[in-house]
C-alpha cells in the first residue's frame, strides 16, 4: 500500500511544491493551508507521515504535533523551520516528531529521509508481526501428511502461493483449514508480512463492520479513539476469514466491494484507504448450496472462490492418521514432561479405525489426554477414551461367527459402561433374562465389573 502524507503549510507554493515532488516518488500527498484544516483531516482519515511548517497562524506546529500524537500516536511527524528556530525544532522532537528539515527545502534530502521513514515504519512493522509469530503456537510450516489425497493438495498449494489470487479453503471443522492458509501465506512473496486470521462464525452481527474495516472516533457510543481493522491489521499480508460463511448478508456486500476496488471505509469515515491485502477464506458449509439458499452471495461466492483447495477429512487419508498420532505424541511429550515412546498395534488399529467427527482437533485432544493419563512408556487401548472402542467402527474378524461374538461382547460391555455395572438394568435394555446376562459375561471373558 502507498505510504500516505499530508503537507501542512500556510505558503501554497511549498504546500504544491512538495506535493509535486512526493507524488512523483509514488506517495498518496495530501494537503492543509493550517494545523486547524490538518487536525479535521485527520479525523476523517489516517495519514502515515505529516510534514508541517512550525509557524503557521491559528495553530503552530508545535502544538498541532502534541495534537497529532495524541488523536494518532502511530503517525510520524517532521516539521519544517528555518535555521532561527533549530532549537524549537529540536525541543519538538523531544515531544515525539521523527524528524526536521530546514528551509529553503532541499528536495532530494527530504525524499532521502522519508524514505528512510518509511523503511523504519516497516521494519518496526515486521519486528511486531515476527514477535507475533514467534510467540504464536502454530507452525505454519508444519502440515502432517504424506497420503495420495495430502500430496495432491501440497502441489496445489506450492502453484497458488506465488500468486496474488483469493483462495477459498473448504473442509470439515477440524481439519486444519488454518495451517493450509498459513502455509500459502509462509510460501508467497508476503512471508515476511503480517498473517492476520479472524473467525467470521465468532463476531457478533453488529460488530461485524469495524471489525473488518476499523472506525473512527466517534463513529458510534464508546468509540473513544481510532481503531484499525483486520484489513488494515493485515497490510501488505495475508488476511485469513475464517467460517466465511457466517458473515451476515448486509456485510457480504460491503466485502464484495472491498475486494473489488481495493479500498476500505472505516466506519464514521467519508475517505477511503487504499489496501494492500491478499484474501484467504475458508469454510466447512457448502457454499453452492448456501448460494441456492440465497444465504449467501453469489457474487461475492465467485469472487472468493477463484482457486479451492480442498482439505481431505481424516477418513480420506488414513495412511497420515500415524504420523499424527506420532507427531502429537512428540508434541506433548515435550508439553507435558513425559517419555511416551509411542503406540502399541492394538491402540494404533482403533485410532485408524475410528470415526473421527472432530477430525484433525479430536485426534489431538485424545493424544494428548493419552499421553498426560497413561502410566506406561506406550499407548494401549487403556490409555484410550471408551468413545474410540465404539463397536460400529471396530475392525472385526473376517469370520461371521467370531465377528458376532466379537461385536456381542462389545455391545454388552457398551450397555453395562452406559449404566455403571448395574447388570439388572443392562438385562432390561439387553432384552434377556438376568441369569442369562451372566452366562454371557461368562462365555465372553468379559470383566466381571463390565470394564
């Protein structure tokens, strides 16, 4: 995004001189006669440096500085003196400018120093955005899988990075929608920019608009000062729009028209902010079929979906389902000071067979309880949650007779887990005789408590 600079100056002719010169360099100028004109600008829109003459009627510069920091503290200040006034110059600096310039002008060093300005204002940028990463607990990096399905949308992710085009990102809850928008993000030309991720499905309906797009002062009750938004947040980056789908009606224009002019309006604001940003969505609805509902946009659906990459559910690549087992395993064991040194066949078996609702999240979560509860140096189906024995989804013998018997002890050891041991009331919901309810227990070796 071009750095933006308003010129504060009673003389005209250096008010257009400058301008002339900045806009050359490819800087969006802007200008104001005084510091009065300068500070009404400034609430309606936000300016990266202000470049003001120290002696101008009805507010100097000095005072339109200490103003400046107060209503912008993030905008960089230089101002303009002659050599009788170096000390005032100075003194200002001590009150927050970044800079001064004496007259008469000398063009090509101002250009120099804000150029130097700008770089400071992204390096400043980066370091904060690197902070970020850095304490952040996700690895972008890092996605588990090596199955047919995982390499196929590795390829995909390796052409799209590179470029500039919307993504949509669709799969089940839990799959790890983010880590494939990071990675894009981590392999594209905005690596060392900031990623900013919102979940759409998590913002209140009302506050959907400045969350997006930020607001100025006094747009609305307790909105005390000015507020950027994600998209403002995410300049020059990558902005990640989670549940996309959960975005009201009423917004979704208002994001259409964001995408397709590439600017935004902080609420309360009349200008426009030029943006800079690369737009990553992702949803676990069916967005088609939302559009045949007129739940949501069509316009709008095409607009976010010029490449899909479509993450695989668990069920779809079961080969990968070890790895993570073994990654989480790793994981936690460093998390939580254990020494798990990995998982025995039977546990192994009933982890790929399960039928993982939660996906990815629901593999993790079980892991980790595994590894914090278990008191070996290896899983085993003890250290596993009874959800994950669930019959239906058991690898059972390929012989009718065991597979029945096989299946028989496990619906018996489900109902009696259902009601406490209490077998009276298992023979009841069982259907049989109570007497009978024990000779099953006999025959099938099952734990006299029902465990």
């Amino acid at each position: 995004m071009n750095t933006s600079v308003l010129i504060v100056d009673d003389e005209q002719e250096i008010r257009d001189s400058l301008s002339e010169v900045l806009t050359d360099e490819n800087y969006l100028t802007y200008t104001a006669e005084n510091g009065e004109v300068a500070l009404s600008m400034l609430e309606e829109q936000h300016y990266d440096i202000i470049i003001s003459d120290i002696k101008m009627p009805k507010l100097d510069g000095v005072t339109l500085l200490q103003k400046i920091k107060e209503q912008a503290p993030d905008t960089f200040v230089i101002l303009i003196t002659s050599y009788g006034s170096t000390e005032t110059a100075i003194e200002a600096m001590r009150h927050g400018a970044i800079d001064y310039i004496l007259k008469p002008l000398d063009f090509d060093e101002l250009i120099l120093r804000i150029n130097n300005i700008v770089m400071h204002k992204d390096l400043l940028r980066e370091v904060r955005f690197l902070r970020q990463e850095i304490s952040s607990k996700y690895n972008y990096e890092h996605i588990i899988g090596e199955s047919v399905a995982m390499k196929s949308m590795y390829r995909l992710i390796d052409k799209v990075a590179p470029s500039t085009s919307t993504v949509l990102v669709a799969g089940r809850s839990g799959t790890g929608k983010e880590l494939v928008a990071r990675a894009i993000h981590a392999r594209s030309e905005r690596a060392h920019r900031p990623f900013v991720a919102i979940n759409c499905g998590a913002i209140p309906e009302t506050l959907f608009e400045s969350e997006l797009f930020g607001y100025k002062k006094g747009a609305f009750t307790g909105a005390t000062k000015d507020k950027d938004g994600v998209f403002k947040a995410a300049t020059g980056g990558t902005l990640f729009l989670d549940e996309v789908g959960e975005i009201p009606l009423q917004v979704q224009v208002k994001l259409l028209r964001v995408i397709e002019t590439r600017e935004i309006k902080p609420l309360g604001s009349n200008a426009s902010i030029p943006i800079n940003v690369r737009i990553i969505a992702a949803t676990n609805r069916d967005l088609a079929k939302e559009v045949e509902m007129g739940t949501f946009r069509e316009d709008l659906y095409y607009r976010l979906n010029i490449i899909e990459i479509y993450l695989p559910a668990l069920a779809e690549r079961k080969d990968d389902i070890p790895l993570l087992v073994n990654h989480f395993i790793n994981k936690y064991n460093g998390e939580l000071k254990r020494r798990i040194m990995g998982v025995d066949n039977d546990a192994m078996k009933m982890l790929v067979n399960y039928t993982w609702k939660g996906e990815v999240r629901e593999l993790e979560n079980i892991v980790e309880r595994a590894v914090l509860l278990s008191d070996g140096d290896t899983l085993s189906l003890a250290d596993l949650p009874k959800r994950t024995k669930d019959p239906a989804i058991s690898d059972y013998p390929d012989n009718l007779k065991e597979a029945s018997k096989s299946f028989e002890k496990s619906h018996i050891l489900n109902i009696l887990e259902r009601f406490e041991g209490d077998k009276a009331k298992s023979a009841e919901i069982l259907g049989i005789g109570l007497s009978s309810l024990y000779r099953k227990i006999d025959d099938l070796g099952i734990d006299s408590e029902g465990e």
